[in-house]
C-alpha cells in the first residue's frame, strides 16, 4: 500500500489478488482524455477560489496535456499494482511531470467519486454521439431504398401466415418506424447523461466553493447534477443508456430474423451481399447469413448487461459504493456492441438485393378474402356478415381446389347474391395495396407520407 494515494491510514499489505480484484485501469483507461479534460476544468475553477495561483493552474495543465500525448502516442506506462485506475495513474503521472508539491493540490475537493462520475458522462455523451451518427445513416438508408422500391408487393404475414398484400418499402418503414423512436429515446437519454457530477466531492459538496456551473459549462455539460449524494451515487445513465441499447437491439434482432426467413431458399424474397455472409467448411453450396444471426445473438448480450448492471446496483446503500465499478466493463462493451451492430444492419440493407418476383409469386387470392369482404361492404353489407360470406368463398374454393380468383362469378353468386359482376375487379394486388390510403396505410401515398414522417424524425421535429 506504499505507493498507494490512500496509503496514509494503512499499515499492511494488500493481498496481490485483491490489488488485481479491485484495480479497474485496464477498462477505465478508455477514460483517459475525459479524466485530463475534467481535471483542467477542475483546476481551473479551483484557481478562482484561490486554491491555485495561476502560475500553479499553468503548471497542472501543462502537466495534463504532456500525459494526454503520452497517452495519445502510446508511450504512457501503466505502474502494475499502483496504478489503481485512471485517475489515480494519471494523478500519479502528473507529479512525475511538475512535481509532488503542485501536483498535489489538484484533487483538492474534490474525490474520484465524482471524478469517476465526470469522467463515465463525458465519455458516454460522444459514445452517444457516434451512435447517433450511426443511427441517423442507417435510417437513411431505410428511407432511400423506401422511396425507390416502392412498387413491390410482397405478402405480409401475422402469425407468420400470409395475411394481407403490403409494400415491401411498408415492410421497411415499420422497422423504420421502430429505429425512429429509438433515435427520439436515444437524444432523450443522451440530454440526461450530459449533467455534470463534479464539485460534488465524496458525497456532501464542495468545501471550497467551487463554481460548479462553470466547471460544468468548460465541459460542455448542459446543467449540473443538483444534490451531491445523487451525482456520485447515480449511475442511473448507465442503465438507461443500455435500456435504450436493448431496445434497439430487440428491433434489430426481429429485423434481423424477418431477414434471415426472407432469405431462406424456401421464401427468396431477398439474397445477402457476399460481405455479409459467410460459408460453410462441410457443404460447398451454403451461404449463411451470419450477420443477422449476430445481430439477433447480440440483442441476447446487450439485455443482459443492462439487467446484469440492474441486479448489481438495486440494493447497494446510498451513496458510492466499489460496486459501482462494476458499471464500466458492460458499459464499454454494450456501447461498442451496439455500434458494430448498427454499422453491420446498415451495411446489410445498403447492399441487400431483392428478388420481387418471388414476392409476388408467393402473393395468394386468398389474401384478398378481407378485400371480398371489404366489396360487400362497400354495397351496404355489414362487416360480419361479409367476413362470413367471405369465409364461405374460401371454403368454396378449398373444396373446388381451385385458387379464390378462379371461381365463376356463377359460383360466388351461388354463394351471396348481392355479388356483381364488378367482384372480379377485386382480385388484383396492386388495388389491394392501393385501397389502403388512410394514415400509416400501404397504398402509395400512404407509404410516401411515412418516408416523410421518418425523415423529419431525422431531423429533430
Ligand atoms: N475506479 C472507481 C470506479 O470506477 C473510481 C472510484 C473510486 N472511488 C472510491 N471511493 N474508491 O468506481
């Protein structure tokens, strides 16, 4: 405990397992360029309440900027044992550079539970930022490939039956429709993650009357965390961060599965590009559509770690507590894993063909039966009666083994009268998809108005 920054009170040893147990500098060190950015910040605030002398803020920011490209360039060397975590080697670094006597005014105030804090939050907001980006070009793609396939009709399925005749653009805006939420929930959660912690000190404030909204405005926070036991206790933006990563995920992944039925031999509605797929080592005529498979496999690990995280922090006491550390490892992966995730689905869909003449091969006249109805309805039958008429022509036809559009009109007066001859008009898929104009339909219009619903969804309104 020697070289330690607590090692005042402790006079035995560490055992060499519990130094290795408890040091997080082989995750946190992704922090490294946050934890100098907080502490100039720092510093400089602590040189309005006369903590510092200018000449002394000078020296410290000096300091931190030679560590930030020691860090930038590689050359930074990580003391094995003393080097707890990222704050504590860089604070370790930075009397090495100026000396003990300067350096060791830094931390005054202030405490790596709300340096920690700083640090997890200005890290997260770029995070957030990237998979922003990443969100934004993925919807874009949606959109685009929306506007130009806009003709095909393929089958919609509940239940995975054949249900109704819908747009395959329709088909895509669902999903899209999905991802613009997430896009409105992920700028939501990236305004709470960007408040700032610091000058909260251990847990009951700052001593030395910090300007805490000046620290926090230098680091490009929108507010400051108000009560100083809720800003180092909360990790609340890690959970909420990896919520909302679960949710996307949980959309990728039944994109990803429609995907991988859409491409199977037996639909063919769609083929992966080659870069995305990968072979098989036994049968020479596979191609798999492994990454939509991991994007389905990792919706499994990004929940986890958002419900992982839940049970580690739902009975700590207030306020920091070590378990707290056990939010950075699934942090980093989780936001990593959800922005390969959405580089691969953008990847996917940008080179993805599709194959329209199997979508409409695989279109049957009794997905009109509700359209049959429908006519009925449109001559003053009421609805349930039609829909029993209806499932009356389709019994009809299953008996005749005939498709639906192949009964005589004499057969579908035998089974209602008040058939004219203008039913037949009605066994056309394109005036199916058609007859769908209302709001969120998938008539043409319809579909047109959704692209521009999403696009103004990009766009912040
Ligand atoms: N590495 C620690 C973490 O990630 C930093 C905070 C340590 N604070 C303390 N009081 N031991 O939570």
């Amino acid at each position: 405990t020697a070289g330690k920054l607590w090692g005042g009170r402790f006079t035995g040893g560490q055992d060499p397992i519990m130094t290795q147990y408890n040091e997080s500098i082989y995750f946190d060190r992704k922090f490294y360029s946050q934890d100098i950015r907080g502490s100039i910040a720092y510093a400089r605030a602590n040189t309005k309440t006369g903590i510092l002398t200018s000449a002394e803020f000078a020296e410290i920011e000096r300091g931190l900027q030679q560590i930030h490209q020691e860090w930038e360039s590689g050359s930074f060397h990580i003391h094995p044992g003393v080097d707890e975590d990222i704050h504590t080697a860089n604070e370790r670094r930075l009397a090495e550079v100026i000396g003990k006597d300067i350096a060791g005014k830094l931390h005054t105030g202030r405490s790596r539970n709300d340096q920690v804090a700083t640090d997890m939050r200005l890290w997260l907001r770029e995070q957030i930022e990237q998979l922003e980006r990443y969100l934004v070009d993925f919807l874009k793609v949606i959109t685009a490939r929306a506007e130009k396939e806009i003709e095909h009709v393929m089958p919609g399925y509940t239940h995975l039956q054949r249900a109704q005749p819908i747009r395959w653009s329709h088909w895509m805006l669902m999903y899209g429709s999905f991802f613009a939420s997430d896009l409105q929930r992920l700028r939501e959660v990236k305004a709470r993650v960007n408040r700032s912690p610091l000058g909260a000190g251990a847990l009951a404030g700052n001593p030395f009357n910090i300007d805490r909204d000046a620290v926090a405005e230098e680091l490009g926070f929108e507010s400051v965390l108000m009560n100083s036991m809720a800003a180092v206790a909360d990790r609340d933006f890690v959970v909420e961060t990896m919520q909302w990563g679960s949710m996307l995920m949980t959309h990728l992944s039944r994109w990803a599965e429609d995907l991988i039925i859409y491409s199977s031999g037996e639909f063919s509605f769609v083929r992966l590009a080659d870069a995305y797929s990968t072979g098989s080592s036994i049968m020479p005529q596979k191609k798999n559509p492994d990454s939509l498979e991991l994007l389905r496999g990792k919706a499994g690990r990004a929940f986890g770690q958002m419900a992982g995280l839940m049970m580690s922090v739902k009975g700590i006491p207030s306020t920091y507590n070590k378990d707290l550390q056990e939010s950075v490892e699934p942090l980093l992966d989780h936001v990593k894993t959800v922005g390969d995730s959405l580089q691969i689905a953008t990847g996917v869909i940008s080179t993805l063909d599709i194959l329209p003449e199997n979508m409409h091969k695989s279109l049957t006249p009794d997905m009109l039966a509700t359209d049959l109805a429908e006519y009925l309805v449109r001559k003053g039958v009421p609805f349930r009666e039609t829909h029993h008429i209806s499932g009356r022509v389709v019994a009809l036809a299953e008996k005749e083994k005939k498709p639906m559009d192949q009964l005589s009109f004499a057969q579908l007066q035998g089974v209602d009268k008040r058939f004219d001859e203008d039913v037949l008009a009605v066994f056309d898929y394109q005036k199916s998809v058609e007859m769908r104009s209302a709001k969120g339909g998938t008539s043409r219009s319809a579909v047109m108005e959704q692209i521009e619903a999403v696009k103004k969804a990009l766009a912040g309104e």
